[in-house]
C-alpha cells in the first residue's frame, strides 16, 4: 500500500484508486520526466517469470502501468533521481532471473547502468552526481555518473540492510539502517511511504 501523509502528519491515507504489486519503492516525479509533474513512482515484484513494474500513480489517483511487467529487471527496490533528472533503480533479484544492478531512464524505457554481482540495497547522489551504492554484503560502492566504478570498498561493515540518504548538506552521505519501510518527500511537507511485507 502506499499512504499519503499531509502536512503536520494528518491526515494519511490509502493512495490511490487501485492496489499496486508489491510496491517496494517510491519516489515522487516531482519534474514531470515521465510527463505527470507529480506523478508517485511505484516499484515492484510480480514474479519470477513476468518480472518487475514500474507503475504511477497520477495526481488523480488514477494508477496507470509506466514500465513493465518485465523480466529485464525483476524488482525496483530503490529510486532516486540524479541531478541531472534522470531516474535511477535498483534491481534486487535472483541473478537466475535478471542481472542485479542498477538501471536508469530518461524518459523511455530502462536499461542497466551498472550490474552488480551482488544485489544493490539502495542508491544515493553526491553534489559531483556520482552514484552510491550499499550492497547486501554491507559495503558502499562509488561509481560516476557513467557507471564506472571509482571506489569498490568506500565503506564496508555496514550490515545487509544499510540505507543511504541524503541530508540536508548535499556533499555528506548519511547513513541508517532501515527495514521494509521507506518515506520519500514528495510536495512541500508531503510524505508517500511504501507498506510491504517483503523481509529481504
């Protein structure tokens, strides 16, 4: 489910008109890159043989399919836009179905950016829009915005769930340990929050 929670923390509410497949990531197009200023992103698993969804919900709510479902990627697990407005995702899966990494979109369709061997946890973006990446083995890996690999042991010891976040001084990295749930800021004073039962 996502929720919707107003200014001041009320009221919250269901989002949207219709349920969405395992919404495991969220993140407000806030730009219009996919051509709804204020669109929420949602992604997901469906399954191993129909792979994963990028779905929107519209600023009516109406919710309407954007990629997918596709067995090129199996399970967006983390969106972030650059600073340049493209979007990226990670993609949790079983390396029998699709290439773990992480996929980008300036608009179409996604394709792979970087593929890990391991799964990705989650993404964030410096100041120099280079691309961090905590891994399921507890590490951070630092890449360009190319996707070329500047520093493949930036941080380690992290545990399988680190979580990365940017702050308010773009140039520090934060970091928490979150599981299962995700808030993302979406209109001034506006949160989406992400309700799943996966357990990773």
């Amino acid at each position: 489910k996502i929720h919707r929670v107003a200014p001041g923390g009320s009221p919250v509410i269901e989002y949207g008109v219709s349920a969405i497949l395992d919404p495991d990531a969220v993140i407000v197009d806030v730009a219009g890159l996919f051509g709804n200023a204020g669109a929420v992103l949602v992604g997901g698993f469906v399954s191993n043989a129909t792979g994963g969804h990028v779905t929107r919900i519209l600023p009516d709510q109406s919710v309407v399919p954007l990629f997918g479902p596709t067995t090129a990627w199996h399970n967006p697990t983390w969106f972030v836009f650059d600073l340049n407005g493209r979007m990226l995702f990670s993609n949790f899966a079983n390396p029998s179905t699709s290439p773990p990494g992480i996929y980008q979109s300036t608009g179409g369709s996604p394709t792979a950016l970087i593929l890990t061997t391991m799964n990705p946890r989650a993404i964030a973006v410096d100041s120099l829009n280079r691309i961090f990446i905590s891994h399921t083995d507890g590490t951070i890996k630092r890449y360009d915005e190319a996707g070329a690999l500047l520093n493949g042991s930036f941080a380690s010891g992290l545990g399988a769930s680190a979580v990365l976040e940017k702050p308010v001084d773009p140039k520090i990295l934060a970091l928490q340990v979150v599981r299962g749930q995700r808030g993302i800021a979406g209109p001034p004073g506006v949160v989406f929050d992400v309700e799943t039962l996966d357990d990773f």
